[in-house]
C-alpha cells in the first residue's frame, strides 16, 4: 500500500508529463529556429500563434498517451496482485 503522500504525487502524472513536456517545447523550439535560421527573432518566433497552438496540442497528446500508459500499467500491476 502507498502512502497518503506517495498517492498525492501519483495523481495524473502523464498530465504532469505533458506539461512539462509543453514547457520545454514552448521555449526550446524557438530557440532552435533561432540557432539554425539567423534571419529570425527569437521572441518573434516565440510568440506566434502557430507555434502557441502546436505545441497546445503536442503537450495535451502527449500528456494524454502518457496517463493512457500509466492507467493501463495501474490496471495490470492490480490485476497481477489480485492473482497472487
């Protein structure tokens, strides 16, 4: 059994992930953009709203498919201890 703590940090981390995981996309593909096209402004190409949108969605699916597995690997360590 888990602690009350340790099930406090358990909740939603694929959607934790996913944030993360927009963060750092948010800043670090400008900042590519910027390194591999000199033509371009790095605060520009930050506030687009293209670049706002795609990485919006990326952030949400990928947050998504990682609570799925998450979910889906809580599922079956239950069902293996429950066969025990």
């Amino acid at each position: 059994m888990l602690s009350q703590k340790e099930s406090k940090q358990l909740r939603y981390p694929g959607l934790k992930a996913g944030l993360l995981y927009g963060v750092f996309m948010f800043f670090g593909i400008p900042l590519l953009n910027v390194l591999t096209d000199n033509s371009k402004n790095y605060f520009t190409y930050l506030f687009n709203l293209g670049h706002f949108i795609s990485i919006l969605f990326a952030a949400f699916f990928f947050g998504l498919v990682m609570q799925i597995i998450v979910w889906l690997r809580i599922r079956k360590a239950k069902n293996d201890q429950d066969d025990d």
